[in-house]
C-alpha cells in the first residue's frame, strides 16, 4: 500500500486496488468527496456559530427596540472612522485568505505564504484598532461597572432629552460582549492561521491537499461576516446630524 | 474546486470584483448612515450588510460552486433556524406595546 511505484496495491484482505493518490484517503472514493466531506463538516460547525452569534443579534435586538433612544445615543460616542477602517481592515483581509487559497489550488509556494502573512497582519491590524478603541470606552468611563458613567448625553433626534445611563450600559454590555467575543475569534483565526503558515513554509500543501487552508479560510471569512453586520448595528444606528 | 478553476479561467478576475463591492458597500453603510432616512436607516444599514455577507459566502466561501448540495442544505438550515430565532423572539417584543 505504501509502494507507489506499482500500479496495483493490495490492501489487508488481499485486495487489488488501483494505485491512488497517497493525498486520499482510504474511506474516500476520490480527492472531491474528500475535499466536499471536510467544507460540509466545517459549516455544520459554522452553523454553531450562527446560532452562538444569533443568540447575542437576538439579546441586541430586543434591548434595541425597548430603548431605542439611548442605545442611539450610546452608539453615536464610539469612534465610526475606527470602526469603518476595521471594516475595511477585515475585508482586505478576507480578499488575501481566497488568495492564499487559490494558491494552495494552484501550487504558488511564495503567493500562499504571503498571502497568509498578509492576513495575520492585518488581523493584528484589526485587533490593534479595536485596543485603542476600548482603550477610549476606559478613558470616558463607558465599561459597565462600578465606574460607569453616562451623563447629559443627548438622545440624537431628541432636543433636549438625555440618554437614561442604565439603559446606555446595556448598549455597553452588548458592544463590549459582541465584538469582545469577535476579537476572541480573531485571536483564535491568528492561532490557525500561524499555524497554516508554519505548515505551508514547510511545503505541507498541494493541489491535491490544501484542506487545512480551506476550512481555515472558512472560518476567517465567517468572522468577517459577523463583523459586517456588528459595524452597523453598533456603530450606525443613528448617525445623521 | 480545483477542477473547476483549472478548467475554467483563473477567479482572480471574480475575487478582485468581489473585493472592491465589498468595500464601496462599507462605503455606501458610512454614507447611508449620515442621512436622516426614518425607520428605513435600518433598513438600509441591514440590507447594505446582507448584500456583503451574501457576496462573501457565495464567492469567498465557495457556496455558489460547491459541488455537494449538502453543503447549501447546511448554509440554508443555519440561515433558517437564525430567522427562526430573531423573528418569532421579535413578534413577541416587538409587538407588546400595540396594544
């Protein structure tokens, strides 16, 4: 089974076999089912992700509707242009990850490599962006806690009325949760992608198998699309002057 | 997949396109959102984003030239149970003040 020079193998019950492509496993009739099982079993695990994530859209929506006014006026003091350049950030991002898959597709060593170089960074790109975010939530006492404070913030739309501070921290609590939760994701997304590096600089992948960097670039564009629609429920709900 | 791109003509073309609507759609969300719209602010905000997140799992994530249906099926029945979630939960608080 091991000899790939015959071009008959046998297995332990004596079996003639055509030689196969040592890429394939034996349980698969060829490298697309194989390739098909691998991406099926990932999105029923995206699929997991959808309803963990739904639950949090789900939580956002309903506080959202009950206090429309406030969440407006807490989401008007978050910074949009870190937020719109984050957006971009990920999409740049999730452009390089099918580069590096078409790489890992079509055998350009030195495209894949870059490619999954490029990603990381701007992952790390993003989560720096996102530190000095939080960082301005600390400095203005935006945290829910003890030091939480948001006072005479004007309910955009409203003349004259102010944002209820309770219900601001339960825009907080859902902001810091969300896109807390996001950047772990994108903490785990750096781990696999150094990981598919190190594995792709070792000359790991071919044509024939490049699973690892498919079902990664799975998951990482499944992160952009949470964040696609996290800027605007967070950051956009009522921003016109 | 690979057969398909060997096959057929390099996706570059298809990637690149892709790339640059997702970003003048990052664009219109800004621009959308500095006007006074009413209720239809969300609206814009969330169609805009569905637009965005359909693009990258179609072309980025392969949905549109996956070759096993099963796949779709899955993509569909997470899409499903996630409107389950949002709509029934929403037609309960949603409505309470109609009274």
């Amino acid at each position: 089974m091991h000899d790939s020079s015959t071009t008959v193998v046998h297995d332990r019950n004596g079996e003639a076999h055509a030689a196969h492509n040592p890429a394939l496993l034996h349980h698969f009739a060829e490298p697309q089912q194989q390739r098909d099982a691998a991406s099926l079993g990932m999105w029923v695990f995206l699929a997991t992700e959808v309803m963990f994530f739904g639950g949090l859209f789900c939580a956002y929506l309903v506080y959202r509707q009950w206090y429309f006014g406030d969440f407006a006026a807490a989401s008007k003091s978050i910074n949009m242009g870190l937020g719109a350049t984050n957006t971009a950030v990920l999409i740049c991002s999730s452009l390089t990850v099918v580069l590096a898959v078409w790489a890992a597709q079509t055998a350009r060593r030195s495209l894949l490599i870059g490619s999954l170089a490029l990603t990381m960074l701007l992952g790390l790109t993003f989560l720096g962006i996102k530190g000095i975010e939080y960082r301005d939530k600390f400095v203005e006492h935006h945290v829910p806690g003890a030091s939480f404070s948001f006072e005479n913030e004007p309910i955009p739309g409203h003349p004259g009325q102010y944002a209820n501070a309770r219900h601001a921290q339960m825009f907080f609590s859902l902001y810091f949760v969300m896109t807390g939760l996001h950047a772990l994701h994108m903490i785990i997304g750096l781990g696999i992608f150094l990981w598919l590096l190190i594995m792709a600089w070792k000359g790991r992948f071919t044509p024939e198998w490049h699973t690892p960097v498919e079902i990664g670039g799975l998951y990482w564009h499944f992160v952009d699309i949470v964040w696609i629609y996290l800027f605007p429920l967070l950051y956009l709900i009522d921003r016109h002057p | 997949m690979s057969a398909h791109s060997s096959a057929t003509s390099s996706p570059l073309k298809m990637y690149f396109g892709v790339f640059f609507a997702l970003l003048v759609g990052t664009g219109l969300t800004v621009y959308a959102a500095t006007l006074d719209l009413g209720r239809y602010n969300a609206v814009v905000a969330l169609g805009i984003a569905t637009i965005k997140a359909t693009l990258v799992a179609l072309f980025f994530m392969h949905v549109w030239h996956a070759s096993e249906k099963l796949t779709k099926l899955v993509v569909v029945a997470a899409l499903f149970f996630l409107l389950l979630l949002l709509g029934l939960t929403m037609s309960d608080y949603a409505t309470r003040m109609w009274s």
